[in-house]
C-alpha cells in the first residue's frame, strides 16, 4: 500500500526516489495523475454516489475518460449504474471502482489489496472479473496483495517487499522452478506449483 500511495505521489519517499512512466509522482503530479488509475482497498467514494455519478465525477479528471469503456466494463461485471454505493457488497464496490479506473483508459492501473476482506466465493468471482476486465489491454497493472495466490495467478514478474525494500523480483516462473525453492518463501513457491500444474 505504500509502494502505490508512493507511485501515485501522494506520500513522499524518505530515501530514494520513485518514478512513475519517467516521471517524478510529486514533483510532476500534474502530468502524471491524468495517466494513473488507483482502485483502493476500499471503495472512496461518497456513499450517496450511483456508479452513474461516479463516471460523471471522473470523466472531468481524465482526458482520455471513455463513457463506453466504462459502461462496457460495468456491464461486464454485473455492476449497475443507478445504485448507491452504500447498497454496494465489498465486492460490488470493488468492481465498480474497477470500472472508474478502466473508463479512465490509464497507462498504469494500481490495485490495492483489491481482494482482501472478501469471503472465497464473491473473492473467485471479483478475480475472474478483474482478469476478464484487464484482459489483453497493453497496459502495466501493479498489485499491492498479500495473497500469494492472486500473485501467482495474476502476475507476470513478482516482487517481495521485506522491510520496505525488494527483498527478490523477477518473473512468475523463476519463483515457481525448483532451483529457487530455497531463496523463495514456501507459500509463494507451494502457490506458484499448485497454479502451473
């Protein structure tokens, strides 16, 4: 969750830097944000908003906001766009901020935690929607999980953070071949397995 607050520039590094597209998220926030989509752990909306509102809100923030994309995902993902979003399940909720975020037509899409909290069941079905949403779109997605599963099943390369530095990255298929058991924490590895057999 830091690592995303830190792309999006909304918090400032104590040490290093961040760069986001080739740019810096604090100092040229201007530029970057039109570019970035973020779908919370949590929806952030006003609870009184319909989903209709919601893309009425977003589409004077992003230049390259497209009702249709958004439309499109939402009916998609089941999500109607005349309900509140008080009347939204969590997992309702996250699939509406994930329509938000597609209609924004970013370069970058960060997820944050986007299945914690959900039971398995309404879990499988949010995972299989973002997949299906995401789908072939050329665009970077970075996800911010705890759970090794959704990092097996979603990734391309995986990162471990350790203390707030990368303690290991690099593709999927390194963490899973029997070479790198050792360096690669059990669960990560015993998950990877269990998704490429």
């Amino acid at each position: 969750s830091t690592l995303l607050r830190l792309a999006l520039g909304t918090l400032r590094p104590t040490e290093g830097s961040v760069s986001v597209l080739g740019l810096d998220p604090v100092r040229q926030a201007r530029a970057l944000r039109p570019r970035v989509a973020y779908v919370p752990d949590k929806p952030d909306v006003y609870e009184w908003m319909t989903l209709g509102e919601y893309f009425r809100f977003l589409r004077v923030h992003y230049p390259t906001w497209s009702d249709e994309r958004a439309r499109h995902v939402a009916d998609a993902l089941g999500v109607a766009l005349d309900v509140r979003f008080k009347h939204f399940s969590r997992g309702q909720g996250m699939k509406a901020m994930l329509a938000g975020a597609l209609g924004s037509q970013p370069d970058v899409l960060l997820l944050d935690e986007p299945f914690g909290g959900l039971d398995p069941m309404v879990r499988e079905t949010v995972l299989g929607s973002v997949i299906g949403a995401i789908g072939d779109d050329p665009r970077a997605v970075l996800i911010a999980t705890h759970d090794l599963d959704v990092a097996a099943r979603l990734a391309d390369r995986v990162a471990l953070l350790a203390d707030g530095r990368i303690s290991r990255e690099g593709p999927v298929a390194e963490f899973a071949s029997d070479e790198t058991e050792s360096a690669t924490p059990k669960s990560l590895h015993d998950a990877l397995v269990e998704v490429n057999a």
